[in-house]
C-alpha cells in the first residue's frame, strides 16, 4: 500500500455556526434498518455518491475529521444551491496560508442513496484552491462531514468498498471486534493509542480520528517530549491543506497498538509547526490517526456512543510505502488524463533527474501513459522499481529523463 500524497482536509470554521440548525439525516422510510452503497476509493479517501437539491450524482469525500459538510465551486458551471441567502465566514485549516472566505448555505437537502438530509447547512468555498479533482483524478464536489456519523452507526469495508448506514436502535455491537473508546470534542472524534517511536521510547498518544487525511499516522512535534522524528528521515511537501502547502518530514515509528493489533514501521509524518498553526489545536492533542491505518480494518462507528468498533481485514499486515520521487502530480483536461508535474521536492529523485513543474508526462519506461488516469500512472510508478526513464513534454518537445531511487 503506497502513500503517494496526503490530503489533508481537517478545518476548521474561524466564525460561529452556533446558531445554525443542527444538520439530521434519516432514512426515506421509517422501515428501513440499514442501507449499504458502494463507494470509490481514491488515495485511501472515501468518495460516495450523493444528490445535492435533486442534482445529478455528484462525489463528496466522507470525512470524520470536518465538523460540517462542503461544497466546492470549481466542478460546477451551475452551482446546485441557493446564492441568494449566503452569510460569509472565514474558514481556516492545514497549510501555509492565511484563512480564506467561504459561506454559509442554508435549507440544502442531500440523498445518499436512501438517506436525506433536509434543511441542510453547508459551507460553499468559491475559491477552490484545494482542487480535489486535479489531485485525485475524480470529480470531488464536497465533503461529507461528521453529521452524517452522528445521525447513524456507520459501518465502512474497505475491502469491500462499501459504507453501511445502520439505523441506531437496531444495531447490536459486534462481538468478534474490538471495542475501542472514543471521545467527542469539538464535535470530532478522539482516541488513546500507544505509540512506539522508537524500541525504548513509548507513549500514549491523544489522535484525532480523521478519514480526510490519507496518510496512515501524523504526529505533532510540539505536542509532546517524546514526539521526534526518527531517522531516517525525508523532507517533503505533505500535500495541501485548506489553506496551502503543508511540508514536513516523513520517517517510519517502530509501532502503534491498537487494542489487540500491533502495526509495525509506521510510515508518519511530522508537519512543520508552521503549516498547522490554524488547525482546532486540542491541548492533549499530539496528532491524527488516518485512513491509511482505518482502511485495515472493518470499521464501525457509533460516535454517539463514542465506540469505535474494529475487525483486521485481508491488508492489515501489508508494509506502509511511500513514492520517493518527490513529484508532486495532478491530472488535468476534460477526462483527467494529462498527467501534470506541478511540484517537484528539492534533492528528490526527480529533481536531480532534471523534471520541471509543468511537465506533462506521456510515458514511463517503455510504455506510453497517454488517456491513462492518475491512479493508473502512479500504480505503474510504483511498479517500475529502483531505476526508470519518465518521458515527458516540455514546451511542445519530447524529453526522457533517467530517475534513480535513492
């Protein structure tokens, strides 16, 4: 399992939404106990199907890790909602830059399959500056957040692709899986987990759990003195966040427990502390347990009751990877196939191999990239081992550079 680039969507809203209505889904029937739909997984994010105001199917990312649900500008010509009654905010998160204007929707009504929500709050951001879609190769036209678990027990298969929307006063917990607390704070959820950071130095972390970030495990460096980066380590871009840029720097833990599973050489990352300045700090928090780890498992949420039920799925055991080339890759034209360089790491492979943001890759090694989506290139990435040739275009000319992993 390779960890090509984290998104990171964790937020939070600088101006009150205390005085909104509290966002409710139900089922369309009242004989309805449960409802499965089959998701799209991209990058370790969950995409589900929804109907924004009786719209054609649009993708929203599932996101413990968001407090409300959003809405992006950028996929849309004629924007599903209301303009007329909007009330601006200021919205802050991940990422180098300062917060940015965003605003409230109010009376939205969203279909998940047989689930609805009415009377919806949403927050609209016009200035798409994350753009979901470049970075996954898949229309991205929101985020589903937090509300949506506190209306049902949320039960997510990984393996299977499917999320399971359990009405409350049916559900039975599972004795065969792990019963794990949790705990609700500022409307998000929060876990203890034991952490090795090295063989001989421990501690007991507070993570929020977060399904919008795709890495496995993030930790704060001045959360705690026993937080460091071990080496070796790889200095990087980590992704973008709400707001910008997120850079830091990745190294392997030597373990994390959770209940009776033992994961061993965690891929982590350790974001600069600059570039998390305007995340919801809890004071006890040291970091984030991502979708990289929870997609392990079978996964059932029951926030309300704040329980976290866990089952290991056929991945548990597979080794945390992570693409050193140090491109930082979109997709691009009207079917998100034109593979973009839009960053490239300093001191990276594909820096000394001499690739330039801009770059449009049409090759890698001997075979031809052209109409193949992102997900297909970086999978052929990860497959071409130690030593390969990418080609690309550049100002209307073909060039073929040599990359050597180090």
């Amino acid at each position: 399992m390779k960890w090509r680039l984290i998104i990171l969507i964790n937020w939070l809203l600088v101006s009150s939404l205390s005085a909104q209505p509290h966002n409710n889904f139900i089922f369309e029937s009242d004989s309805i106990r449960q409802h499965t739909i089959p998701f799209k997984e991209i990058n370790n994010l969950i995409l589900l199907p929804v109907s924004l105001n009786l719209s054609d199917t649009l993708y929203f990312i599932l996101d413990t890790g968001a407090e409300n649900i959003i809405l992006f500008s950028s996929e849309f010509e004629d924007i599903p909602i209301d303009t007329t009654n909007l009330r601006k905010v200021k919205v802050g998160g991940i990422g180098e830059g300062d917060a940015i204007e965003a605003y409230v929707s109010p009376g939205n009504h969203i279909s998940v399959g047989d689930v609805e929500g009415n009377n919806l709050n949403l927050i609209y951001i016009k200035d798409d500056l994350l753009k979901f879609s470049d970075l996954l190769g898949h229309p991205v036209h929101g985020i589903l957040g937090i509300s949506i678990f506190k209306s049902f027990i949320v039960e997510i298969n990984y393996f299977t692709k499917k999320v399971t929307f359990i009405r409350q006063d049916v559900f039975k917990p599972k004795r065969r899986y792990s019963h794990i607390d949790l705990e609700m704070r500022g409307n998000k959820p929060y876990i203890e987990l034991h952490l090795e950071m090295h063989p001989r130095i421990n501690l007991v972390s507070y993570l929020l759990v977060d399904l919008g970030e795709s890495k496995p495990l993030s930790l704060y460096l001045d959360s705690h003195e026993s937080i460091f980066i071990p080496e070796p380590s790889y200095y990087t871009n980590l992704g973008k966040g709400l707001t910008g840029l997120v850079n830091g720097r990745v190294a392997r833990i030597s373990g994390l427990t959770i209940d009776r599973y033992e994961l061993k050489n965690i891929l982590t990352a350790f974001p600069d502390v600059e570039d998390i300045k305007h995340t919801a700090h809890i004071e006890e928090r040291n970091g984030s347990l991502g979708a990289g780890i929870i997609k392990r498992f079978v996964s059932i949420f029951d926030i309300n009751n704040e329980t976290l039920y866990l089952k290991r799925n056929g991945i548990l055991r597979q080794p945390f990877m992570y693409d050193k080339t140090g491109l930082i890759l979109v997709s691009e034209g009207e079917n998100f196939d034109q593979i973009i360089v839009t960053g490239v790491i300093k001191g990276s492979a594909g820096d000394k191999a001499g690739l330039k943001v801009n770059d449009r890759i049409i090759g890698i090694g001997d075979e031809s990239i052209e109409g193949e989506k992102l997900g297909s290139v970086l999978n052929i990435i990860e497959e071409s081992g130690r030593k390969f040739v990418i080609t690309v275009v550049r100002n209307e000319e073909q060039k073929r550079m040599k990359l050597r992993m180090f």
